[in-house]
DNA sequence: CTGTTAGCGCGTTCAG
DNA sequence: CTGAACGCGCTAACAG
C-alpha cells in the first residue's frame, strides 16, 4: 500500500505516531502553545477563543495539515453529522435526482450522505439499515413506504428522523413526502378516456411503484366504461429496448391500435420508436402516455405526454422537514402530498 | 422531534440512558452475564467464544435491539470500513453506473460509501475532500485525474489508496484506472476520414473531459486532411435538446452536411432527432459519432455509432486494485488502461 | 478567555 | 475461554 511503508503492516496504524497522519489537536495545541481543548473551541467557535492564540492556532494548523477526526467528534458529541440514504438505484435518474437535491440541501446544513442501493424489494434493505444505523446517523432518507418489520423497529429504536421519500402513506414511520401513485394512473385512464381512444394497453416496469400506477390505470379506464385492458409487464427495470418490446407484445397480443399507459417516461420512448419503426401514427394508431416527465420527453418528436412529478422537489422538501426536525422545531406534518400534473404533448 | 420526547431537547442525549438507543456492548453483555469485552470477541469472531456464552449473548442482542457503535469502533481500531467516492454529478449515468459497480464490489468486501458530487471543476473539490477525510475512510474513489495541489497534499498525508478512474495518467496519486480521452477523439476522426465524410463539425458538453475528446477529434481531422471543423461547445451538461440545438448551431455556422462528432451518446441523440425534424438522412446527410455507448445507443433508430467504454469494468477494477492495497497485498500497477473500443452503427 | 477532568463505545493488549 | 485496564481523538461540563 503506498505511502504504508512500515515494515510490519499488521502493527497498529496508531504505532505510526507523528507522521503526517496521527495528527491531533493535542499536536497542533502543543505546536501552537495552548491545550487541546483550546483547539477544539478555535475549531467549533472561534469567537471563544482570543484572535492571537486563534492566529497561533490556524497557524499550527495549516503547518501540520491536521484534519479533525470527525468520528471522534461524534462519539463524544452524539452528532455524527450523518444522513443517510437508501435507494432502489442510483443508476434510475428518478431516484438520483431525488437524492441530489435532497444531498445539495443537507449539504448546506453541514451534512453528508451516505448512500447505499438496496435494489427493489426489501429484503437486504434490513441488513443495509442495520448497517447504517451502526453509523449513527442524524437522520435517514427511504424511498418507499414499504419495510419489513424489523426494519421499522430498528428505525424507531433509533430514535431519529425518518423521511420515506416517493410515496406517501397515513401510517409513516416518521415522515412522508411524495404523491399517490395510484392516482396517477386513474388520472390518465380518465384523460385517455376523454381522448376518446378505442382500446388501452399498459407497458410496465418490474418495481411496485410501477405496477401500483399500472394497476390503478387499468382498473381505472375499465370502470369507467373501457374495452379490457392489454398488459406487458415486465420484471426488469425500464429501458427503451423494454419499451419497444413492450410494444410488439401489445401487438402480438391483439392489441390493434388506441392508448399506451407506460410506467415510465423511457417505456413510452421506445414505445414511441417502435411504432415508428412499424410505420405505425402516433398518436393516430398508437397514443402514448408515458411518466416521470424527464427531459427527453419534452424534446423527443412527437414530444411525449406525460405525468410530471417534481423529483428534486421531493428532495427538497424531504430534507427541509428533515432539518426543521433536527433543530427540535417540533414535529411538522407528517404526510406531505406534493402532487402531480398530467403534462399534454404530442404523443396523446 | 419524534421520540425525542424529552423535555429538556437541550439535554445531552448520553443523559437519556436505558432507553430504546444508549444500548452498548456493555448492557447486552449484563443482560447475558459476561463483559463487555466477551461481547465485542462473539461479534467479531464468534470462534472466540464458548457456544453457550455466545447463545446468551445473541438473545441479549435479539431484545435489546443492539446496534453496534461503527463510530467507536473506528475510532478503537482506526478502521473505518468507509470509503469515500466523489463524483462530477451523480444524476449523469456515466458516472452512477461507474460509482455503482465500485460500490456493490466493495460492499462486498464489508465496506460502505460515502458518496458527494463535486460538480465539475476542482474549486470545491478540495473542501469536499476534506470534509470525507474527516471521517477517516480506509480509502478514496475520485473521478478524474485533476485535482488541486493542496488536495493532493491532503490525500497523500492520509495515507490510504486513492483511485483516480475515468481517465489515465503517469502521475496518478496513487492509481488510475480509465482510458486515453483525447486516443478517442482520434480514433473517431480516422474513423469518420475512412468513411470519406466531406466535413466534420463537433458537438461538446462543457466538460474538461469531454472537450479533450472533441479537441482530439478535431485536431487529429484536420491533420489527417480534413477540412477545417466546425465546433458548438456548450458550457452546460450534455441533453437532448443541446444536442438539438448543437446541429441547429452547425446548420448555421455553415456545416452543410458530414459527419458530427458528439462528446456523448445523448448529445448524439439530439442530432439525431433535430436532424429528423428538419428532414437530414442520416447518414447520408448528417452521420453521428457518440460516445459512452449507453443503452439506448443501440435501441434508437438509426443505431447510433459510437466509442464504447465500459464504465462498470472502470468500477470494478478500481474496486479490485483498492481491495488489493487495503489487504496490504504490495503496490500493484498503477496505471490502469481499460481501453475503449468503436462500435458501427447505423448513424455513421 | 483558558485549562482540567470526565466520559463517548469500542478494540486491544495483558493476565488469568 | 474470559475479564480488567487502557487508549482512540474529541466534546462537555466545571472551574479558574
């Protein structure tokens, strides 16, 4: 290991004293000509400390390079400066996004993310609890309303905030911020309907989100009055190829022409492509309703109808109940129902 | 704050004892009849430990709820098990498919990350390093090879491996591992001479890295004989509608019809479907080279031609080497060149 | 404004 | 196989 040029790499890091690591206050109190503590307080409030040892001090610092040792900090503080966060995917620009703005507002608060995938499904979402919660965390950021038992007992037992983020519920944990995903699927099934459009077919990923939205756009354009409702569901995540392949099975399963209902905005993209690709109208033979409303959605021809859900305001909003419960501002609402907007473009 | 049902919230929170949290080794150990330390060994190594001791001490954690402390236990062993990575954007799929294949590696291997965007530019890259050092990772995940003189001074004086990915070079901190940027730019100009392309024009996101691959695209053209290259160079991040925008600007600064070289897949993309709109065959009017090979590269119709680099290998051999030098296993090499290969498509 | 004294919860010796 | 003692680097009272 470079820079690890001790003879006995199984001796203790801390054998390796007075090196550029192993910095301490105490170092750079004693370079400085003041106690450890003085540096401590130079560090957290420097008002409480006089401009000259201050001075003598930042000095010291800067010649030893001396990084606080933030573990240490929190051990004694019980504040470890910590959020962290779980999410499906990091990979999914719907939950990255979410976690960006929700990061640059922690950020700004002096906090720092620890973020961790757990897949869909949440069985290692447990293991993965249990092993941020060994960090001691200030807070915590889920996505998604559903987890195991066990899982909410460890949460509750840490008695911090709890943001479940994307979807909401009566009964969080904590706190919840996000829409109703079902709504949303009965919201265009009524705008499909309205369109006037002979058959309905619905396009979907494999996560539960997606099939709740799916599942409620079915039902929902059935009973008020649609002819039954042609499905491709898939178990893998979302992807343009999914999206053409969810297309041609729709065909294949005698779907001849009408609405698309997909569980994501990609979906729609290449539900789109494909039908271009068979000579198929859009939205003449084949509309599409896709959702997320990304970027690309707006800018792909024809542009895509969508159901827009502000991710980045989720983020925001997550993080700003978030902080107002880590300063003790009491407890705040606990759903907050952010909404969704049907976007109409050109694709139905 | 929820559970925090004290009265007085400005109490210390060590002063909450006996309760849900204020669960150590030391009261698992009480309620199963042994020390502390007994606790500590049947964590860690349940082989330590007699069979029966080691059953009283599993219930005792089963109803106590116990969390370890990762915090003290870090700061007893200087082993943090963190890793911290820093990338440019973690909403851009280059890299949070790169930070996740590293990630779930690691994971692997016990690790965590903590994860932070740096924007791009260096300027608060330093803080941001600073900020991770603190909390004393065993090691660190940068992206690209530029770094500020006193970050680098910082992550020397840490005394951990430290991954430079996504690009090479012969000075790396520590290790590199990512491929040639500007190897690209050429082999995409020969590439498109060969094809006997009438003019170039280049379409760039405002990227350090991404512009050393149009620059190498441009130059390496006119050198090997073409005429001279039409450039729009965008200060903000790669999109569809830059794209779109990016042939628009060509169109106008004169580009009558050849091939456009995009700095990334998306930005390829919006050619293609400004080209469209405005009735351009592709490839006969307008031929498009990408970069990234992003899934939708090959689903898009035309298939988009373009450099393919494996951003998940860059994870995992970055993981590799770093798992390599933390188990002290000697230095290894320390310029890591994965390559990257072209890909022909439709588009050009 | 500054120093002293105690822990924070856990690993790591060293004895039994 | 188990326990006592000590220290990791820092914050939190309490004195001066």
């Amino acid at each position: 290991m470079r820079a690890m040029n001790d003879d006995q790499a199984k001796k203790p890091r801390a054998a390796r004293k007075g090196q550029g690591r192993g910095v301490t206050m105490e170092t750079v109190g004693r370079l400085a000509g003041v106690s450890q503590v003085t540096v401590s307080r130079a560090l957290s409030d420097p008002s409480k400390v006089s401009p000259a040892t201050l001075a003598k001090i930042q000095e010291a610092i800067a010649q030893t390079g001396f990084v606080p040792n933030a573990l240490a900090g929190a051990l004694a503080s019980s504040k470890s400066m910590l959020i962290s966060a779980l999410v499906p995917s990091i990979t999914n620009i719907v939950y990255s996004s979410m976690v960006k703005a929700f990061s640059e507002e922690m950020r700004g608060a002096g906090y720092q993310i620890l973020l961790s995938e757990t897949g869909f499904g949440p069985e290692d979402e447990e293991k993965l609890i249990a092993a941020h919660l060994s960090r001691r965390p200030d807070a915590m950021f889920l996505t998604g309303i559903h987890h195991s038992a066990q899982a909410r007992r460890m949460l509750l037992g840490a008695e911090i905030p709890v943001a479940e983020v994307w979807d909401i519920t009566d009964s969080p944990i904590d706190f919840c911020v996000g829409f109703n995903h079902a709504e949303t699927g009965r919201a265009a099934a009524e705008y499909a309907r309205r369109k006037g459009y002979p058959q309905a077919g619905v396009v979907s990923a494999g996560d539960e989100r997606a099939r709740r939205r799916s599942e409620a756009f079915a039902r929902e354009w059935e009973r008020i009055g649609g002819a039954p409702v042609a499905k491709m569901l898939f178990d893998a995540q979302a992807s343009l190829a999914n999206g053409r392949a969810g297309l041609r099975g729709l065909l294949a399963q005698g779907f001849t022409g009408g609405v698309v209902h997909c569980s994501s905005d990609l979906l729609a993209h290449g539900v789109l492509i494909e039908a271009r690709a068979q000579g198929l109208d859009v939205p003449g033979q084949i509309a599409v309703i896709g959702f997320g409303d990304q970027d690309f959605a707006a800018t792909v021809e024809p542009g895509i109808t969508t159901v827009r859900v502000d991710m980045a305001a989720f983020g925001r909003a997550a993080a700003q109940a978030m902080l107002a419960r880590l300063q003790g501002a009491g407890d705040g609402p606990s759903v907050i129902d952010l909404g969704f907007e049907i976007v109409e473009r050109q694709s139905a």
